[in-house]
C-alpha cells in the first residue's frame, strides 16, 4: 500500500519510495512538505537545485542522475557548487535521488 501526504485537507498519493504518484499534485508548498519529512529545511540554494532539476525533467521527460546533475549544477551555478560535496550538504545521502522526490518527479533511473 502507498503512502499519502496530507496537504490542505486532502490526501496526496506518494508511491512506495514516498515520490508523488501524480506529478501534478507538485507546488511549492509540497515541496516543503516532502523535504521536511527527510528533516530538510529547503533554502535559496536547495531551491536553486530543485528549478535546475524540474527544468531538466521538463526539457527530457526524466529525472537527472547523480553525475548529470552535478555537470548541470556546475554549468549553471560554477565549480564551486558543481560537485558531489555541494550537493551532498544539500540533499545528503543521494542527492540526485532526493531532489527529484521533493521536486515532485520520478526517481532518476538507474537511481539506487
């Protein structure tokens, strides 16, 4: 059985891994709600990551691995925060898979 997550009065479906079922149950205030259940306060610099990450799922139809991420995050934001330990102090344990899941979409293929 999946999981929901309550949001104004309603139940939002999640699948078995806690990512939306349905991509546009996503908002902002989703968003928030996803990243405090995996004890994330989301900042300017998280909300960088997560546009990056949604436009990225726009433009292709899939979620962004690990090492595409980090060459989109440096590419756009420089090789101060284009690495693996940027994003692991921002999304910690597998970045590219949590910010997919509280940016609203799949996880990442291939995305253990």
């Amino acid at each position: 059985m999946s999981a929901a997550l309550k949001h104004r009065n309603r139940s939002i479906a999640l699948d078995a891994e806690g990512n939306l079922a349905n991509l546009a149950d996503w908002s902002e205030e989703v968003a928030e709600l996803l990243a405090l259940e995996a004890d994330i306060k989301l900042t300017p610099a998280h909300w960088d990551i997560l546009r990056l990450v949604r436009n990225f799922h726009q433009q292709r139809g899939l979620s962004p691995v690990m090492r595409i991420l980090v060459k989109m995050v440096e590419r756009e934001m420089g090789p101060a925060k284009g690495n693996s330990l940027y994003l692991l102090s921002l999304f910690p344990g597998n970045p590219a898979k949590l910010a997919a899941k509280i940016a609203g979409l799949p996880r990442p293929v291939h995305c253990v």
